[in-house]
C-alpha cells in the first residue's frame, strides 16, 4: 500500500482531480471506472476526512491523501461470461428507428466496472458497424445504439435498443409511464413448502414497496424496504403455467420495472428461483428467467408491436 498526497491549485471535482495526477504519481494510466471505485471503497481523504463521492468538490490548498494497492487496483476478476456476437438470427425486430435482440444468459447488457469485460451493447454496436461496412467499406464511425432497458446477467430474452436518438424520449416514456408490457417465464422447483396449490391456472399478484436492503460493498440485494426509507411501489401478476417433475413454470407480467423484481417477489413468496442463490434458490446453470415477450407503442407510427423470444432448451414447457 503506497500514499501519495495532492494539493489542488483551483477548485475542483475529486474524480477529475485524480484523473489528472494520479497517473503521473503512480506512472500507469489508470481508467475512469478504476477512479471511482477507488473513492467509493474509501481510499481517498480530503483534509482528513473519507471522501466517497466522485463528484465531491475539492478547493484549492485542500490535502487530498489517496491510498493505492496496485495490485487490488489493477487486478480484474474474470467473470464466467460466454464469447457473444449478434447474429442475425438473434434479432427479433428491427427497422430504421429500433431493434430487438434475444439476449442470452451469461452475458451483461451493458459495460459495467470491469473495463475489458464485454456485454451486449457493445457486441450490437459491433454487429451494426459490420453490416454498416458492407454498404460503407469506408465507414469510420461506429453507429448509435441507444439502451432503454436492462436484462440481468443471467435474464435471457427480449431486449429492445435504438437505433436513433430521436426516438430516445418516446421509447424511454413509453418504459417510464409503463406502456411497455414486459412478460417472462421462470422457473421454480417444487422443494420449497409453499408450492402444494400451485397448480396451473393458478394466479396470484404481488405488490410491495421494495429497494436496496444490502450495505454498500456487499453483493447488491433488493427486498421490501419502506417507502418513507427511499422503498419504491413494486407490483407483478403470476400465472402458473406447468409442473414439470419438480419443475413449476409461471409467467410474470411486470407492472413495474424495478431491480431484481421478479427475484424479489417470487422469493417472498417462498419461490425462489431455480438458480438464484442470492434470493435462496437451488443452484443451477444459470437463474431460471427468461424474458418471453415485449409489447410496446412503436415510437414513430404508434403500432402496437409483440416481440417474442424462443424459449431456450431449459425453459421448454
């Protein structure tokens, strides 16, 4: 562990400041992303006090101390994630505005605080350029594709992108205001006690407020949290669809789109997820959830559009 202290000459945000000297201290390049997550594990102090705000302002002739352990800094954890292009058979809709993929599971949808770890964005953005070259071998500039929303890690499924930035606000209301109807299939096994009327056709809802309940630096896990304690409303229907052995197959139609919420919600109710031990599931090769379909005003014409994505070989029915 070294020390090194910098004093600012003018005011400042603390995550600029530190990508301004702390190269040249250390003598490595060191990423935007690697900067934050040094200030957020408490690594940096600013006239000796624990700064964990990136945007935190810094003035100038403050004693700004930073503690580096090179090797946690530059060490990346190499996540099981699968090697992933986008095919054309992975896409489910496209036209001039929008496109749609099947995602598959164990691959990211967006980049997160591992900088060389790929994900789903970036693998579209790369399939477009290609097929961009074919028209305009020339091309320089990789397209735009905008994200609207998320699938975990784990979450198979429909996914939509853009493809222009002029529809960025209408896609992103029509997700907000919860005009996009969004429809998955899990699974769950029949070990947990709670299953003995779960026949098919059976319904139930389940509605509560719900946010963040893990401390900061502890794997991030959501559940019923207050509303007056920052819990946001939270509400999804389930139909049982199948039992198979010791399989149960239920569909959840999601009113919300908070974190997590359909692992939150089967959970509390005794129905954890085939493969999600972080809500005290079974293990598995993978969370038993796929997103099945997406149903949503097209943002230019106002159609109605259904997008579905096949079921993947553990999920047949």
């Amino acid at each position: 562990m070294k020390f090194y202290t910098i004093r600012p000459e003018n005011k400042v945000r603390l995550d600029q400041l530190l990508r301004k000297e702390l190269p040249a201290l250390i003598n490595k390049e060191v990423s935007n992303s690697k900067l934050r997550r040094l200030i957020v594990a408490g690594a940096v102090n600013v006239n000796g006090k624990q700064i964990r705000i990136p945007a935190y302002t810094v003035f100038a002739g403050s004693s700004v101390s930073v503690a580096v352990e090179e090797e946690k800094l530059f060490f990346e954890k190499q996540p099981d994630d699968i090697k992933y292009e986008v095919r054309a058979e992975d896409v489910l809709f496209e036209d001039d505005s929008i496109i749609v993929l099947n995602k598959p599971s164990h691959f990211p949808t967006e980049a997160g605080m591992v900088d060389s770890r790929d994900n789903l964005h970036a693998a579209l953005v790369r399939y477009l350029f290609e097929r961009q070259k074919i028209e305009h071998p020339n091309a320089k500039n990789p397209p735009y594709a905008g994200i609207m929303h998320r699938l975990d890690r784990d979450t198979s499924g429909v996914i939509l992108f853009t493809k222009k930035r002029d529809v960025n606000g209408a896609c992103h209301d029509m997700f907000e205001n919860h005009r996009a109807k969004k429809e998955y299939i899990a699974c769950v096994t029949s070990a947990s006690p709670k299953v003995s009327d779960l026949k098919a056709g059976k319904k139930f809802t389940v509605e509560f407020f719900m946010g963040r309940i893990s401390p900061k630096g502890q794997a991030a896990k959501w559940g019923r949290l207050p509303k007056n304690k920052g819990g946001l409303s939270s509400n999804t229907d389930f139909e049982v669809l199948k039992k198979d052995g010791d399989k149960i197959f239920i569909r959840c139609s999601l009113y919300t789109g908070r974190t997590h919420q359909i692992r939150v919600h089967l959970s509390d109710s005794g129905l954890p997820l085939l493969g999600d031990e972080l809500y005290g599931g079974k293990p598995f090769e993978r969370i038993m959830l796929h997103a099945e379909s997406l149903t949503f005003p097209h943002p230019v014409t106002k159609e109605l559009i259904r997008v579905e994505a096949p079921l993947p070989e553990n999920f047949k029915l």
